[in-house]
C-alpha cells in the first residue's frame, strides 16, 4: 500500500489548477499563520530578511492546520543550504539564480535522498509537523518536496532549453527584480528590455511542459498570467501585502 502524498500542490499543478502564495520576509509566526488561512503555499525567506531557522521553523509550524504548504527559499543554491528547511517540514525548496543545466542537476539533487539524489537523511523535526511517523515521511519525501527554481537571470535566459530539460524540476518561477538587475536595470521591472526576458523565460518554460509560477502585481496581471498558463502565482511578499492593506483602509477617507 502506497503511502498518500503529503503535498497537494503537484496534483493541482498537473490539472492546470492555479494556486497562490506569497513570500514571507518578516521573522513572524503570526503573520504566516494569517496568510497561511488565505494561500495556498508560503516561501519562507532564509535569502534576504532577517529570518533565522529556528524563527523558520516555527513558521514552518505556523501552516499546520491549514491547507498552506511551506516552502523556504535559500540563500545560495547549495544542498547545505536546503537541508534543515527540508528537515524542519519545509516541502520545498526555492533556490535562487538558476542560470545553467548544471545548476539546476545541483538543485533536484539536493531535495532526494540516494539514488535519486543526495540528500542526507536526518528529518528529525519535519514528520511532526505532518503528523506522521517517520517511516511514513521517509516513503513519500521524495515524492512530496517540490524544486523551485528561479529564472532570474539574463545567462539563464539564454540557456533556458537546457535548464528546463532537467529532470526533477517540479516548478519553474521568473524573478523579475534580479532579472532587470542582471542587464543594469534594477527596480525598472516595466521596462521594455526586461519584459523582453520575461517573455523569453515564459515561453521556454511553457514548452518543455514544467509548471511555470510568477509574480503577480495586479489582479489584471493575476488573470491574463493564469490565461497562459501559470499555475503559481506570488501575490506579494508581506510587507507588500501589509501595505497595500493599509493603503486600502485608507481609500475614502478625507485628511
């Protein structure tokens, strides 16, 4: 008897089935146990803010009860890196800058344990935050851990083919603020050039059949992303979100 998976999200993404996120930045269980009632998945971020693991993992344990799967991003896409997340219930990994067919073997790599990977085995904490024995993690972990990778560079762009030939990717997602960085034009996401690259990544994703995920800015933007595929989509990071709920509250309002 086959062990059921633990992570749901591989099955909507196989039906076409969009499903949403958001990435979480501020070292808070109590946000990401608010958000955790809303999305579909969290990205805890371990590259940018000011999160530490033990933070993380109580994060991690914050989407218990929900149907929210926690995801950490790393800082660098190194399997030393990847390990505690994994073994402290993070169901997958979203490893930054993947610009090379080489690059993205590291990744899948990382999230398997032998053969299919090189995993270390030591998932001490993950089990209980998925209320099962470790007999039962073990049996479906590989199955169960998603490898996200982002696209978010200009190389990366031009060796799209090869990337998404990888085997073992199970999402594709394109950064846009480190994508318009890479050519010299930072924080300029709008400009023409650097659509130009998103519009290259988008299609090469789209045909080697990988999921493909994305930023979505606006609700417009959410719809016309989801009509041409993408079964991903960040909504915002917290603090983007924080605001934009209190720019809300604001609307009507005379000062």
């Amino acid at each position: 008897m086959s062990t059921p998976p633990l992570n749901h999200l591989k099955q909507a993404w196989r039906e076409g089935r969009p499903t949403f996120g958001a990435i979480a930045t501020i070292p808070s269980i109590q946000t990401v146990r608010i958000m955790a009632q809303s999305l579909d998945w969290i990205i805890v971020d371990l590259e940018h803010g000011p999160i530490d693991l033990s933070t993380a993992h109580g994060m991690i344990m914050a989407t218990a009860g929900t149907p929210c799967v926690p995801f950490a991003r790393v800082a660098a896409n190194e399997p030393h890196l990847a390990k505690a997340p994994m073994d402290i219930g993070a169901l997958g990994i979203n490893f930054p800058m993947i610009s090379s067919r080489a690059d993205a073997e590291k990744a899948v790599r990382s999230l398997r344990y032998p053969p299919r990977g090189e995993r270390l085995w030591g998932p001490f904490h993950a089990p209980f935050r998925w209320n099962v024995s470790m007999a039962d993690y073990m049996a479906s972990a590989d199955d169960d851990m998603i490898c996200m990778i982002t696209i978010e560079h200009v190389e990366a762009v031009e060796r799209i083919d090869e990337i998404m030939a990888t085997p073992g990717i199970d999402i594709a997602v394109i950064g846009p603020g480190d994508l318009a960085t890479s050519i010299n034009k930072r924080g300029l996401i709008d400009d023409p050039q650097v659509q130009e690259l998103m519009a290259r990544a988008e299609q090469g994703i789209l045909r080697s059949g990988v999921p493909i995920g994305g930023v979505a800015r606006t609700a417009e933007q959410a719809n016309a992303m989801i009509a041409r595929g993408y079964v991903a989509l960040a909504l915002g990071f917290d603090w983007s979100l924080f605001q934009r709920g209190i720019a809300a509250s604001f609307e009507g309002i005379k000062r």
